[in-house]
C-alpha cells in the first residue's frame, strides 16, 4: 500500500468519523422525539429527516452549497461562530456524508426506543430513579443495540459517500477526496485501473470490518451491562 | 394508625374515578371487577398518573394536594410498586435488578440484601439473566427490588395475574411472609377472591372508580358472598383460629375456632399457630341433626341467620362460634329441610376442601 492509498484511507476514515460523530446525538434526538412525542408537524420532521434518502444526492449536494457554501447563509454562521468553514474543505466532506447517514442513524435508533417497554421507566422513577438517571441506567443501554446498528449503516454510507460530497466540495486530492472519490478519479484516467483495483479491494476490507467489529461491540456490551 | 389516606378525584380512561379511603398497618386489598379504575388508582398514588384534584398522604408526607399545588414526582415518594408484569430490566442481572435502588435510585435500604434475597429464595439466581427466570420467580425479583427500595408503603397490582395456577401457589408463601416478616403496610390491587382471602387484612370495595364498601376482609367477604349479583362460586368466609393438634401419619391438623374444633388436611402446621381458613360457600352442607357414618369429618352446630333465594339455589347465612358461615344449598333442600333464621343446625365441612394459610398474628 502506497503513501497516497494510506493518505486516502485516513482521510476517509476522518471524514466518516467526524460525520457520524456528530450527527448521533442530534440522530438520537430526532429518533426520541419521533418516537416518544406527538407534536403538530412530527411528519414534516420525518420526511425531513428521509429526504437525503431519496433525494438525488446531487440534489443534496447542491442544497449544501447553497446553504453551508462560503456565501451560504448557514455557512456564514458557522464561520463567524465558530471558525468552521465548509467550502471545498474536509470538513465539508463530513458535513456531505454526515446529512446523507443521518436517515440510516435515526432508523434503527428510532425502531430500538419504539420497540421498548415504556413501563420500564415506570418501574425505575418509582425505585427512586430521577428522569435523566432514567435515560443513563435504562433507555440508553436498551437503545444501545440500535445506537450501533445506525452508526455501522452510517458510517459505511458515510465512507462511500459520493454524490453529495462531489458536488458539495468537489474532488481535491488530500482535502476532500475520500475513497470513492479517489476510485472515482482513477478509473477517469487510462493507467488508473491497477491503483483503482486495489482501493476497491480496501473499501471491501474495511466494510467487512466495520460489519464484524460492530457485530462484536454489540454482543460485548450486552454482556457487559449485565455483569 | 392510617399509613394511607387519599381522597382524589379523576379520570381513567372512560369514566370518573371519585375515590376517599384509608389503609393502615397489614394488608389492604383493593378488590373489585377488572376495569373498576383499581390499577389507575395505584399509578396515581405511586405518581405515575396525575388525578384531578384531591390529596394523598402517606407516611404523614403530603405526596399531593391538588389545593397547594403539591405532586412529588414518583422518585421522591418512597412508594414501592410491583407491577402486574414484573418488569424487570433486561440489559441487568437478577443482582443489578435488586440493587437498582441503591446504584440508581440512591436509597439505602434498611433491609439487608441477604436477607431480602433469602426470604424470596433467590440466592442461586442473583446472576441470572431476568429473560431466564420463570414467570415466578421474575415477580419474585421483581417483589425484592421494591422492597429493597425501602419503601414506606407498597404497592402490587394483581402481582400473581400474569400467573398460572401453580405458580401462584409458589408466590403466595412468599406475599404471606413478606407480609408478615417486612412489616411494610401493603395495598394489594385483586380482582381474585381467593388471593384477597388468603393475604388481606382489610378490604377496599371499588366498583366503577368509588368505594362501596370497606372493613375486615371477613366482615366484606361475607356480606359479599350474600349480595345480590356476586359469584355464588367464589362465595365464602374467612375463618380464623388457631391448631391445637396435629396428626402427621394422617396429615391432618386440628383447628379450633372459639369453642368449636374442626379437622383439614394440611402439612407444615404446629400446634399453637394462628391460621386462617377459606371456606367456600359451596363445600358446606347443613343437617339439621349430627350424622353419623359420613366421610364428613366435621359437624359443627351452628345458628341459621339469615336465608337468600336465588333460583333454584339457597344461600344461608349461619353464626357459629361467632363467627360467621355461608352454605350455598338447593333451594329445594332448605325447604325440605324448613330452615328459618335461629333454627339450631349442623354445617357439614369436608376437610379436603379448605384452603388453609398460616397467619401470624400482625404486631399493631
């Protein structure tokens, strides 16, 4: 494996990272609130929340540079707040695959805290357990299971994301260009189809291993809880 | 002493419920029709559902006052629950289950954990998964964790419900002894006869979210089985006394009842210990002279009280020793055998067919 093959992993590695990172707890947040609340609009904030589904992920893209571009008015914010900016950089690579996972993480988070006996929370409170211990001791560890179903969906979307990402922060080689970017790039080239070949063979590699150590993580903590 | 008093006022799903009563020391059971409002009665002491308007007090603590404004949050009123369907914790161990007060609830409970773990007989499950355990032994857990919560007052609604025959025969032994060795005042939502008769001390009459009657659970249960419109199959009376022999190659044991000795079967009782009899409208006879060469063990005099007709059937009321009597009969027997209220009879009792508990008397 090459310098650049490496640079190209770690830098899709930190893109999907960063955008699962910080999309699961607002994921969380939207899954509770669609599953535990009624409130007037609830099913504008679910088409919402599976519009990048089916949107064209061009479509998304777009809409992102619209929005979180340089002149974007979301894009000026974070700027002016926080010194992120979004244009053509990394960060703008996560933000892509963090908005196109974002479905794939509320799903199972949602089923997980639907599928839950509501009761539980009533037995808890009445053994002395406030509403926030509630959440730490008995929700969240039952909602566990399909925390980590969505974060291994979303990060592999994450890490294949393509269409969104092109078009929101284009294909710069050491910024933005993540692993399909890069195959994408090679196979654009007559004398790319050796180098392409060999990043397809680490996209599979590191799906499969995302699948067994998510497998694993699970059983672990299921375990471990009750111990 | 009143451990319990409410006096409240709301809604349960389609009716009103509009409900004053008080519990004190014991066992206080809660008994009426499914849907009477009972368990939406609990969950609003407990502080799961909200009434109206109205006050709880429990403990001498103001949990709430709908006047002042007053509604504790269920964590901060003390009140143990076991609900109907154990829920236990899945993702815990039985252990983490038992403890959850301690390490979440940040109660220290004034009863130690061996101890609450042996009197309900889980010692080797403590590392057992709660989707391992049996339906019994789930509400078992679920019976400790509350307990270990160190409640001042708790509350089970229907806890043997989800049960089958035999493994309410299982729980049973451990309610009697939980009742009688934790001392923690009990409200005890039923709609089973047989459960109130063997484990209350006073009975709560709820029909349509109101109290409509209340009193010793032998007082209620008698004056039930002669209402008009309850089950004639699950009439009877609750009698108490205490063994004065026992017969173990026969497994028999002698009980007296005031000045009257009757004999049941039975294993485990000693002399000296205070029990409590069921008896079944149904498995009385009446004679009107002693018999002799019957099966039937026990011939007691007894005093018609009072005769209801129903149909072809005749419930009659009598006093022996004090204590009161129901024999359901064919109406056609009571005739024949012209019974009226003061007549001197003889109530014939198999000895087969008692349910008999072991009562300790509760310290006042």
């Amino acid at each position: 494996m090459g310098e650049t093959e490496l640079s190209i992993i770690l830098l899709s590695a930190k893109v999907a990272f960063t955008a699962i990172l910080c999309a699961l707890v607002p994921a969380f947040a939207v899954a509770w609130l669609l599953a535990r609340r009624e409130f007037a609009g609830k099913s504008i904030v679910q088409a919402l929340v599976t519009l990048p589904l089916v949107l064209p992920p061009v479509v998304t893209g777009y809409g992102l540079l619209i929005l979180f571009g340089s002149k974007g008015t979301l894009g000026q914010l974070f700027e002016n707040l926080f010194g992120i900016s979004f244009a053509f950089r990394w960060t703008g690579a996560a933000l892509a695959a963090g908005v196109m996972a974002f479905p794939l993480l509320v799903r199972p988070i949602r089923l997980s805290l639907e599928a839950m006996d509501r009761g539980l929370g009533e037995a808890a409170r009445t053994l002395g357990a406030s509403r926030l211990t509630v959440f730490f001791t008995v929700t969240l560890p039952l909602a566990l299971p399909g925390i980590i179903a969505g974060a291994v969906l979303g990060f592999a979307k994450a890490l294949g994301e393509f269409g969104a990402t092109i078009t929101f922060v284009s294909n710069i080689p050491g910024e933005t260009q993540t692993l399909s970017l890069a195959i994408y790039a090679l196979l654009q080239s007559p004398s790319g189809d050796a180098a392409a070949l060999r990043l397809i063979a680490i996209a599979v590699a590191l799906a499969l291993a995302a699948i067994v150590a998510s497998e694993y993580l699970a059983r672990k903590l299921t375990a471990g809880a009750r111990a | 002493m009143t451990v319990l008093d409410v006096d409240i006022r709301g809604r349960a799903g389609s009716f009103e419920i509009e409900t004053a009563f008080q519990a004190g020391a014991g066992v206080t059971a809660l008994f009426g029709p499914s849907g009477a409002g009972k368990s939406t009665l609990l969950k609003m002491i407990a502080g799961t559902a909200r009434p109206q308007s109205g006050r709880i007090i429990a403990g001498g603590r103001t949990l709430f006052n709908s006047a002042t404004s007053t509604n504790l949050p269920p964590e901060k009123r003390g009140i143990g629950f076991v609900f109907q369907d154990a829920r236990l914790f899945p993702h815990l161990s039985v252990r983490k289950n038992l403890t959850y007060a301690r390490w979440a609830g940040r109660r220290r409970a004034s009863r130690a954990f061996d101890e609450v773990v042996s009197l309900l007989g889980l010692d080797d499950r403590l590392d057992a998964a709660p989707t391992t355990l049996s339906g019994g032994e789930r509400q078992r857990v679920a019976i400790g964790r509350a307990l270990l919560a160190d409640p001042a007052l708790l509350l089970m609604d229907e806890p043997l419900s989800s049960l089958d025959k035999a493994r309410r025969s299982e729980i049973l032994p451990y309610l009697e002894t939980i009742r009688t060795e934790a001392g923690i005042p009990i409200l005890y939502v039923s709609h089973e006869t047989s459960e109130v008769a063997r484990l209350a001390d006073t009975v709560v009459l709820i029909e349509n979210g109101r109290v409509t009657d209340s009193g010793p659970t032998a007082a209620i249960l008698a004056r039930l089985g002669l209402a008009a419109g309850s089950d004639p199959a699950e009439a009877g009376v609750i009698l108490e006394g205490h063994v004065t022999n026992v017969d173990s190659a026969y497994h028999t044991a002698v009980i007296a009842l005031g000045d009257d000795r009757i004999e049941l079967t039975g294993n485990g009782f000693a002399p000296g210990m205070t029990v409590r009899l069921r008896v079944l409208a149904g498995d009385v006879a009446i004679a009107n002279a002693p018999h002799d060469g019957l099966s039937i063990r026990n011939q007691l005099a007894a005093t018609v009280d009072e005769i209801r007709r129903d149909g072809a059937y005749a419930m009659v009321a009598l006093t022996l020793g004090g204590q009161r009597l129901l024999a359901r009969i064919t109406a056609k027997s009571s005739d024949q055998l012209a019974l009226h209220p003061g007549e001197h009879v003889y109530a014939l009792l198999k000895a087969v067919s008692v349910e008999m508990a072991r009562l300790e008397p509760l310290s006042s």
